[in-house]
C-alpha cells in the first residue's frame, strides 16, 4: 500500500521542478537565433532546382582539362571539356545530362552523346576534390582520367 501513496507525491515532484527544457511533440520548436541560422539559404544555379543533394553542382560544374594548359585552348583536341548541370561538352562529342545522383564519392550522371555522326548513352562518375576531379567511365570498364579545374576565362586572360 506504501507504494501507492509515493506514485502522487512523484507526480507533484516533478511539477513542481519547473518547466521542462524539451517541448511536446505538438508544440514547434523554438527558433534558432546564430549568424548561421539567420543567413539566407543559398540559391542554386539556374536549372538545377532540388534533383543535386549535397554539396551541389558547384563541384563539377565548370571547365576542366587533363592538363591545365589546355586550359587557354578554345578548339581541337587539347581543350578542357565543359560540363554545367545539362550539358557534358568535350572535343568532337556533346553530350546531354539525362540524369544524375549524388553517390558516397561524388556524382553519376547518364548522358546521351553524339559523336562525328554516331549517338551513345554513356555513365560517367565525376569526384571532386578541390581543383581535381576524378572522372570515371562506367560503362568502359572504369577506365578514369584525372583533371584539373580550369580559371575562369576572364581570370585567366592576361591583364591588359
């Protein structure tokens, strides 16, 4: 019988602690006040919209080339090759990105290529790491180049 007179005297014991620090499931939580919590989120470049998780397109969007000094070469066949979020454009290919996801490394795109008069459907994996970008064929027996991040055209103009 003891143990029911304790059940009530607990129950007031924990009112009377005050009010708890977490809130009910039906009440929102409340808000976040830091520098961080306050900036805008940032915005995706045009056309991507929500299909990149992660880190984003920013990683491989852009110019990229085997080696850095074809980076000043806007024809032939030492050229960087310029991939945004619907286009993969390399030395006599063209490619359009069907789709792509984000993996533990990076991201696989599906692209519809067109070469010197011939169509394909190609998977390539895209890693990145700073300015270095892993490029791996996957539907050529992972046969992978590595690339640099080329400047910006106007970064890379000398001064006048």
């Amino acid at each position: 019988m003891t143990q029911h007179r304790f059940v009530p005297f607990l129950a007031l014991a924990l009112v009377a602690c005050g009010r708890s620090e977490t809130n009910p499931p039906t009440d929102p939580a409340a808000p976040i006040n830091t520098a961080e919590a306050e900036a805008p989120a940032p915005t995706p470049p045009p056309g991507v919209g929500s299909i990149m998780p992660g880190s984003g397109p920013q990683t491989f969007v852009g110019r990229w080339a085997a080696n850095v000094r074809w980076c000043a070469n806007p024809r032939g066949a030492e050229r960087p090759i310029e991939i945004s979020t619907t286009r993969f454009e390399g030395y006599e290919n063209s490619c359009g990105i069907l789709s792509i996801s984000q993996v533990a490394d990076g991201y696989e795109a599906a692209l519809a290529c067109a070469a010197e008069g011939q169509t394909s459907n190609e998977r390539v994996r895209m890693a990145v790491q700073g300015d270095a970008m892993r490029l791996t064929w996957l539907n050529r027996n992972g046969a992978a180049v590595s690339l640099v991040r080329c400047p910006a055209p106007e970064a890379a103009a000398p001064a006048s």
